[in-house]
C-alpha cells in the first residue's frame, strides 16, 4: 500500500495544503441530505492516473466544528460517490444546546483533512 495524496481543506473549500494536481470544489451532486442548508459538501478531483481504479482508500478527518467556539460536540465526516476521478465529501455536526431536546445533527462547512491510499 502507498500513499498517494493527502491534504487539508479550508471549510470554505479552499487548499490550505493538498499534492499536487488535487482540486475542490466547494458543492456535491444534489441528494438527500438531511438537515436545513441541504447539500452541504466537498467534491475532491484527483488527477488522471493518481489510482489505479474507484477502490483506492480515502481516510478523512474532520475538525472540530462551531461557529463562535467549539460548540458542536459532534462531529461526522463521510465520502460517497467515490470514483477513479473524484469523491464528495460531507461533514455533519450537532450542537450541545440540543442535547436536551434530542439531537439536530445537520450538513456543515468545517476544515477537514484527507488522505488516499492505493495498492
């Protein structure tokens, strides 16, 4: 297993850090993403032949997410729609304030973290 490319993005989308020949565009294909602002995400495109094929592994982190501070305790980050030339990728995040009531977990922009790895 190699490792091939890795970045940090900005939550506005920006590269912060990233290999070369990666870009972002700051949207994801319409879908059914749960919570208010809809589909919030990140598409990754990778340059041509940076993998062999859409099975590549991609290991993603989030950072913490709030607006004035840290106040959203939970933090999820996932990929879908993965292929040999790009992924999407969406952060949800659910505020403490809510804990009493149940949990509104909702799509978010926050800086995240990727590596891809191929064999």
């Amino acid at each position: 297993m190699r490792q091939i490319a890795m970045g940090k993005i900005a939550a506005n989308g920006t590269i912060l850090k990233a290999t070369a020949g990666i870009s972002i565009s700051n949207g994801i294909s319409p879908g059914n993403i749960f919570g208010p602002g809809g589909d919030i995400g990140y598409t990754v495109k990778l340059s041509s032949g940076l993998v062999h094929d859409k099975n590549y592994i991609v290991q993603l982190t989030a950072e913490n997410y709030g607006e004035d501070g840290p106040d959203y305790v939970f933090t999820t980050i996932a990929l879908r729609y993965q292929t040999k030339k790009s992924f999407e990728v969406i952060i949800w995040a659910d505020r403490i304030q809510t804990l009493a009531s149940g949990y509104s977990i909702v799509p978010v922009k926050s800086d995240w973290h990727f590596v891809i790895y191929d064999i």
